[in-house]
C-alpha cells in the first residue's frame, strides 16, 4: 500500500513499472530496458517531484518488481496490481502510454 501521484487515463494503456529510490541525491530507477540505458537522467522537474533523477543497471532489482495485473478491459482500465519479489522499495515509477 502507498501513495498514488497522479492517475492512470482509464482507457487503454501500456503499463511499466520501475523500482526506484529516494536518495540525497535524487531518484535512482533501476532499468533494464533500453529506453532507459544506465547514467540517462532527467533534470528536476514537476513530473519527478522536483528530483534529479538517475538511471541505473541492476538487474536484481530492476527485475523484482512485476506487474501481477494491468489495467485492461476486464477491470475498466482503472486498476493497477504490482508485486516485489524480495526488494525493498521507496519509489515505484509507473509509466504509462496511451494505445
């Protein structure tokens, strides 16, 4: 259970998630997709709360958060489900793209 910044559209959508942390630095996302290739960042923004934020390769936790349901026409495109395998987590980043 958390907190939800900002909301998914309620139509069809391409859902990713992201293990992430809060650091005195910023935010690290753990990626293992090239969109996101290690040391990308983006520069403090509103949509990043303000965070400078990293991109970082580790496999282990880039890997241990799974999206168990995605939105979809069975629940109105309004739900979300995530499950970690094991990793600790302060910042989940979800991605979405409308279809």
């Amino acid at each position: 259970m958390g907190a939800l910044t900002g909301a998914i559209p309620g139509q069809p959508v391409r859902i990713r998630a992201y293990p992430a942390e809060l650091t005195s630095d910023g935010i690290n996302v753990y990626a293992s997709s090239q969109k996101y290739p290690p040391g990308h960042t983006e520069p403090p923004a509103e949509r990043n709360g303000w965070n400078k934020t990293q991109y970082r390769s580790d496999p282990r936790i880039a890997g241990a958060l799974k999206v168990v349901e995605a939105p979809g026409p069975k629940n109105g495109w309004n739900r979300l489900v995530l499950r970690d395998e094991g990793v600790k987590l302060s910042i989940i980043l979800i991605e979405w793209e409308l279809l």
